[in-house]
C-alpha cells in the first residue's frame, strides 16, 4: 500500500518539481534517516517549502538506495544525477562525506489551487504522514 510523505525543501525547488524541471530528488546523509528506506513506487510525497505551506505533491516512480558511500561514489551519484536533480555543486561538496543516499525518482507532479497549510515545529525535513 502506498504511504504519503511530507518532504520540506529550500525555495523555489518545490516548484522546480512541480513544473517537470527537477525529476530526482536526492537526499545524502551521514546517519540512516528519513526518507531513507521508506520511500517505495507510488507513493505520494507532499512538497512544503521551509517556513511555508505545501504546495503540491508528486508520485514516486522509483527509488534506489545506498549507504557505505564513499567521496568516490558521491562523486559517481553527482555524475549521474547532476542534470535531474537539478542541484548545485555546492550541494554536492556539502555532501560529499555522506554514507547514506535516498535516489527518489518522480513523476506526475501536481500544483495544488490553495497550499494547504501544515504546522510543523521541528526541524525534520522528511516526515512520513501515513503507512
């Protein structure tokens, strides 16, 4: 069954998604945290800007997962999905001592007419909303 996320983003890369422009979102981490593991096909993931509302959502097409990471394969991650995740290098440098990659490939991206307004008071960025 499918779950529904909440995934909180920097500005303007809600939008990048829901106008068909970021088709890879990409997490790195150094610890096993959301959403790694726990994004599969077809789920929904809510898009919310940081301090903002939700604003859309988008379906999963498919998700890879990775963890004993090296720089050298953050650096092969960064190659291959540079252009889809549409992310900065400095992203990437920030990013580079990561062990632990989420790879969630989007698809049917979907504007809401009204954000939904969602009170969060934490700092998670991913948050599983339901199972």
């Amino acid at each position: 069954m499918a779950r529904r996320h909440l995934a909180i983003f920097l500005k303007g890369t809600a939008e990048k998604i829901l106008s068909g422009k970021k088709r890879v979102e990409v997490r790195l981490s150094l610890s096993k945290i959301l959403p790694y593991l726990s994004v599969c096909k077809n789920d929904e993931i809510y898009l919310k800007n940081s301090g903002g509302k939700i604003i859309g959502k988008v379906t999963v097409d498919n998700c890879l997962y990775y963890e004993n990471l090296s720089q050298a394969m953050v650096a092969d991650l960064k190659n291959n999905y540079f252009q889809s995740a549409t992310v900065s290098n400095e992203f990437w440098d920030a990013k580079k001592k990561a062990k632990f990659a989420s790879i969630i490939f989007l698809k049917n991206p979907h504007k809401f007419l009204t954000p939904v307004v969602y009170k969060k008071h934490d700092r998670r960025a991913w948050i599983i909303i339901e199972n």
